[in-house]
C-alpha cells in the first residue's frame, strides 16, 4: 500500500519524528504539515488544540494518506483519542511510545519529564509510566519557552543556554537517570540539555519508539509500502514557509526544495 503516510506538528519540531520515519521506513511517502501559524501549542486549551488538530487530520486525508503520526505531544496528550473516535485511519501519538522508551532506558526507575504546559498539565506520560511499572518516580517539568527558542533558530544560543538552567537546574536535587524529551522540539536541543544534566542521564527521544511502532503497524495490517517502492515527501505549512525550508534542511536527511503554504483553517 503505497499511499503516504501523514505527519503533523504545531511547527519545526516534528521533523524529528519524520527524520526518524524516513530512517526506519525508507520506501514508506509522507506528508508532513507544521502548523507554523498558530505554534505553540502548549499554552492553548484542550479544546483549541482539538479542533486544530482535526482541521489538521482533515487536510492530510485529502492528501490521501494511510496513517497519521501525531509528531507533537501536546496534541497526543489532548488529542489523540478525539482523533481515534473521529476518523478510521490509524493514528499514531508521541505519549506512549515514548514512554516505553524512557522504560527502556532507565536503570534505577527514577525519570524526568520535560514538556510544555499543556503535556505536563495532562499528566499523560506519568500515567502511561505507571501502567508499565507502578514504582517508577516521575519528575516533571514544564518548559514553555523551549518551543519559541526553537522556532526561532536559537538553538546553541546564550540565551538558550540561560533557560536550559533555568528550567532544568531542580532536577540536580533528583537522583534522575532519564530525561524523557516530552517535546518534538526538544531535540533540537538536545546538546544543551545533555551539557546541563550531564553523561549520567539518558535522554530519551520518543521519535525513535514512534518509528518503529508505525513500522510494526503497517506491516501487522498489511498497509507497508512495496520494498521496491520510491519514497515521495511533500511539506506544508501554515505560515512562515521560508523559515521552515531553512530548518528542514538543517533537521532532514534530504534537501527540501519547496513548502507549500495552506490556508489550513479551510479544513
């Protein structure tokens, strides 16, 4: 089943997660959608979050797609299961893979959490870690000012640098051994945070787990694309696509040659 697969953040920072599916499912299309008008997500309410999302799911079924990946947590976090009602293709979020991720890594159960507002109000990675073991310590942390950081390119900046302290220093006094990075942004800032909390703690990326459940997915439904088959990638936005064509070929394993803007509140 050649048909693409859907991807979708409120920005750049899902192309962590397409930059993992293109390495674990090579012949597998996608079409990738950052909603670069309306980011953050992480300071809007549920139900905002919701019908962007839908709006979302909408355009990208148009496109034809087979399967849509959530590359955002906050919209898993608050959205997914609206989502699973709504519509019949299957729809993949960040929350659980990643938490069996942080599972996976972690030594001594004791795990870090970093997210915006939004995921670590819902409390849905705790939840999910509790579900795989009852006597794993959860320490969370929100931290709002990651995403405009990241959207704005200042990456290795100073400032950046002051706000990784600032944000993360509390978890010095927690015997932490992993870090779930609870944002599709946080990659992306993944060197100052290491620098912060040291070698002794894993961080834990969910692009990887996501991948590698979307790959089990499709070949358990028998949706996988032929192994023969030459992956096509589109890009859409909501805004600013200059900006995002200069980040994607930063984050991605490919060029990225052009982004089409979408008037994504027609859907």
């Amino acid at each position: 089943m050649n048909a693409p697969i859907g991807v979708f953040d409120s920005g750049v920072g899902g192309l962590t997660v397409a930059r993992e599916i293109m390495r674990q499912l090579p012949e597998e299309s996608m079409i990738y959608f950052g909603d670069t008008a309306r980011v953050p997500y992480g300071t809007k309410s549920k139900d905002t979050i919701v019908r962007y999302s839908r709006q979302i799911v909408n355009f990208l079924l148009s496109k034809g797609v087979k399967a849509v990946v959530i590359a955002c947590n906050t919209a898993s976090a608050l959205a997914l299961a609206d989502l699973q009602d709504l519509y019949n293709v299957p729809i993949i979020g960040m929350v659980q893979p990643g938490a069996v991720a942080a599972m996976n890594a972690t030594k001594n159960k004791n795990i870090g959490i970093i997210g915006t507002n939004a995921t670590i109000k819902s409390g849905q990675y705790g939840q999910y870690l509790r579900k795989l073991d009852p006597s794993v310590t959860v320490v969370t942390k929100a931290c709002p000012l990651f995403v405009p950081l990241v959207e704005e390119g200042l990456i290795d900046d100073r400032i950046t640098e002051d706000m990784v302290s600032r944000y993360l220093r509390e978890f010095k006094q927690y015997d932490i051994d992993s870090l779930i990075l609870g944002c599709t942004h946080y990659p992306l800032l993944i060197n100052p945070i290491q620098r912060f909390v040291g070698d002794k703690v894993t961080l834990v990326n969910p692009a990887y787990e996501v991948a590698k459940t979307l790959k089990q997915m499709l070949a358990q439904r028998d949706m996988a694309a032929s192994e023969d088959h030459v992956a096509q990638y589109e890009y859409y936005v909501s805004d600013m696509a200059d900006q995002f064509l200069s980040f994607a070929d930063k984050v991605l394993p490919c060029h990225v040659d052009y982004v089409q803007p979408v008037d994504i509140e027609n859907y």
